[in-house]
C-alpha cells in the first residue's frame, strides 16, 4: 500500500535578549554552569517572574517576520510537570492567548506551509549526565531564557521539504535579529510530527511525535527513518501508538521515550503572578517598521534588478550582514554583476578557507573599489587576488596595498603602441591566419605583445589595441 506522510513541525527558537523572560538574569550561550541563576530562577519560595519588554518585542518582530498576525491581548499560563530541569515544576507558556497567529512560508517547490501560532514562553535548564561517576548535573544558566515555539499545520510531507522550512524559519529570525538561530548551540531546535495514512484517504494516522533534532541532517534522517519503520509496521498490520521518540544520530534511529502527552496532562491553567498583556497597536507598527527586507525579497531583487545568477543571489544572502555588504558595495560601484563575481569567487572562498565568522576588517566601499580598479585597468585579476587577500586579513584600502606591493601598472600607451606595430610587422604569417578565420592565433599575438611590454600593462589594454590594429 502507498501512504501520504502527514509531518507537522515545533520549532523552539531562543530569542537573543540581552536578559531573561522573567527575570533580570543575563541570557548567553556558555560560561559557568549556574553562574546565571538567580533565586527566580532556581524558584526560591517568595520569588515573583517580571515580564521582559525585549523578549515581548521581539516574539513580535519573529511574528512578523514569518508574516504572522499579533494578538494584542496576550496572557500567560502554567505548564505543569515535574523534571529536574524545572526547578518549578511547571513553565511559563502561553496555552489560550499566543502573541502570533496564523503565518506562512513558501517552500521552493511552491508548498505553502501554514503556522498555526506562536508562543512565547521560558526554556527550562539543562542537565548533563555523567555516565563515569553515574550521576546527573543540572545547569539552570539556560532556565527561563526567552523561548518562542513555532506550531505549523501539518502541511510538510517530506524530509527534505521540512529541512528547507526549518532554514527559512532560522534564515527570517537570523534577519530580523531576534534570534542567533545556532543549531548546534541549541538556539533553535525542532520537534517533528509525524503520522503516515493511506494515499488519498481523509483520516489521520496515529502521529509520532520525535523531540529535539539539533541539525538539519538529523531532521531529514529522523523523517525517513520514521516513516521507513511506520510504514513497515502498518504492512505488517500492527497497530501504531501514539508516543514521543528521541533520534539516536549514531544509529540513525528512533527509539521510544514515553507516550505522548496531551494538553491536559499538564493541566494548564492561567499564571496568577503575571497580568494579562496588552500590545498597542502603535507599538506593532513601529515594530514592523524597523523589520529588515527578507532574503527571500532581496534575492528575487538581486535577479531582477542586478540580473545576477540565482545561485550566486542565494549566496549572498546567506546573511544578512553579506547581503547588506554586497548592497552597500553597489551603491558605491554601480556595477552589480562584477562585485557578486567578486563576492562569490573571492570573497567567499576567503570566508571557507579561513572559516571565518562576523564582520569584515574592510569596508564595502574600499570592496567596491577593488572591483572598479579591474574595470579601470589599473590592477590585474591576480592583483586583485592577491590586495582581496590582504585586506581580508588586515584590512586596508585597495589603491594604497596596491601601491605598496608595486601591482599598479604602467599601462605606457607609447610602447604598447610601438609593440603591436612591431608584432604585426614580425608575424605576418600570424596575422595572415586570423584573418582568415582562425582565433586561435590571437593568443599567440597577445603572448608576444605582453613579452616585449612586460607585466606592468593590462591585459585587457593589450587586447583592446591588438583588436583595433587588426581590424
Ligand atoms: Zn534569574
């Protein structure tokens, strides 16, 4: 039998506040365990949670970045379980009012996938299990970190497909800045739904719910594993449970931790220390307002207006600090196609070989300026190699490096002249041949006339006067 996968996605994203949801404490990846954690956080009797503003804004600014709308009024409520990470045994979530509804993302392949809501709540803390001495450490560094969680409608029917959405949720909140989106950091993690069903029919299957992928090759791996053994045991005729799974990445599998849990087995109710939240409207249009273009807009500008490749257009958009830089770089140079050729050639391949990370050491304009010096003859492409390099690792303007390394040529239009007359002269047979049709001997041509001007003339320059001579 043929089954449709039905795949809904969770995605819990770590808002980059400069302090946490409900209290004063600071909120970064590392350091010290529980060198963060006040008596808030390790839920000392007495203690009251404070609604942070920031994290307010920015669960606003996700929402409308994945093209949400906002709920003004906004309540929170208890989520109650007993773990050792959650010193209170129950979290701050929001069950009834969520501050974002209903948004869409388009896949590439045209599939429109629906979100269903967002909700802003508080991450629990972390436990690190020490296998050698057989005991577990908890970390409540990470306890009440501002969490958005990310429902989509189960529109998703592949791997690849739930890969591609996962990057366009990390790409958008990465813009809008609200989010460092680091899957290996854990700043943004994914729960994938999953349930298979009968090719056509109207009727859901038992979902499987599998928590915690860290990386987008786990979710592609887990959502083929998963469907892989549903299916299996559907033709066999057993019966499927409705549970949550872990992935195991070394074996590639699923393996069952508990059943799955319903709304009210956490018996929510509503946060009796935290008032109902009203947002202006007034606040939601600032808001909106100082949201960045998306990189899905700037790379369809890229196309259109700069009629540059798509491929090239994806890489720099890759960031919204490369795709600002290459903005910036052709508003000083108006030369759109060779400034991406640069940006994605050499530039790029600086960025691999480096592994480099954050902001350049050099400006968009002395970027731009590089490209333009090409155009103007006064530098080779291996020159223009060579300063990108240079000012890659220790910044610097283009024109300066070039004086200092001695790259600038001469370009003596007087001997240039004398040369190709005397090329002309002496190849003959050379000359004979290329107008009767053969090309190939125009490099032979541009060989001799760069052997007796030397290196300090631009090659584009000889080109241009052996052209003109030969016609
Ligand atoms: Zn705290």
């Amino acid at each position: 039998m043929k089954y449709d996968v039905v795949i809904g996605l969770e995605i819990h994203a770590e808002l980059a506040t400069a302090s946490k949801v409900f209290c004063s404490c600071e909120q970064y990846f590392g350091g010290e365990a529980n060198s963060r954690c006040c008596a808030g956080c390790a839920a000392y009797p007495g203690t009251l949670p404070v609604l942070n503003k920031q994290a307010i804004a920015y669960a606003i600014k996700a929402g409308l970045a994945l093209d949400c709308s906002i709920s003004l009024i906004n309540a929170f409520d208890r989520k109650n379980y007993f773990y050792p990470d959650l010193p209170k045994s129950y979290q701050i979530s929001q069950l009834y009012k969520p501050i974002c509804l209903n948004g869409k993302v388009t896949l590439s392949d045209g599939c429109v996938v629906r979100i269903n809501r967002i909700h802003l709540e508080e991450d629990a803390g972390k436990l690190i299990h020490d296998d050698y001495n057989g005991v577990s450490l908890a970390d409540y560094n990470r306890g009440s970190v501002p969490l958005i969680e990310i429902v989509t409608e189960p529109d998703i029917s592949n791997g690849e497909q739930a890969r591609e959405f996962v990057e366009i949720i990390a790409s958008r909140l990465r813009y809008a800045e609200v989010c460092k989106a680091r899957m290996e950091e854990g700043s943004l993690r994914c729960d994938v739904n999953i349930s298979l069903k009968p090719q056509g029919s109207p009727v859901l299957g038992t979902r499987v719910e599998i928590k915690n992928l860290n990386s987008l090759k786990s979710i592609v791996r887990a959502v083929e594993y998963e469907t892989e053994r549903q299916s299996e045991m559907l033709e066999k005729g057993k019966t499927l449970v409705q549970e949550t799974r872990r992935f195991n990445e070394n074996h590639g599998r699923t393996i069952s931790m508990r059943n799955k849990e319903e709304a009210q087995d956490y018996r929510y109710f509503p946060d009796p220390d935290i008032p109902v939240l009203k947002i202006e409207q007034e606040e939601v249009d600032e808001i909106r307002k100082s949201l960045p273009e998306m990189p899905q807009a700037r790379l369809e500008r890229y196309v259109r207006d700069y009629s540059i490749s798509e491929a090239s257009a994806r890489i720099i958009i890759t960031s919204k600090y490369y795709s600002d830089f290459y903005d910036m770089a052709v508003q000083a140079y108006n030369n759109p196609a060779e400034l991406a050729n640069l940006f994605v050639v050499e530039l790029f391949r600086l960025i691999n070989d480096h592994q480099h990370e954050g902001d350049f050491k050099f400006s968009a304009a002395a970027f731009a300026r590089l490209a333009q010096m090409v155009d103007q003859n006064l530098i080779t492409r291996a020159a223009q190699k060579k300063i990108l390099e240079i000012m890659f690792i220790k910044g610097g303007e283009p024109d300066k490096i070039a004086k200092e390394e001695n790259l600038i040529l001469e370009n003596d239009t007087e001997a240039l002249d004398k040369a190709v007359a005397q090329v002309l002269a002496e190849c003959e047979k050379a000359v004979q041949d290329y107008k009767g049709g053969n090309p190939k001997v125009f490099g032979f041509l541009m060989g001799q006339v760069t052997r007796i001007v030397g290196k300090a003339t631009s090659p584009a320059l000889i080109k241009e006067k052996l052209l003109k001579e030969l016609e």
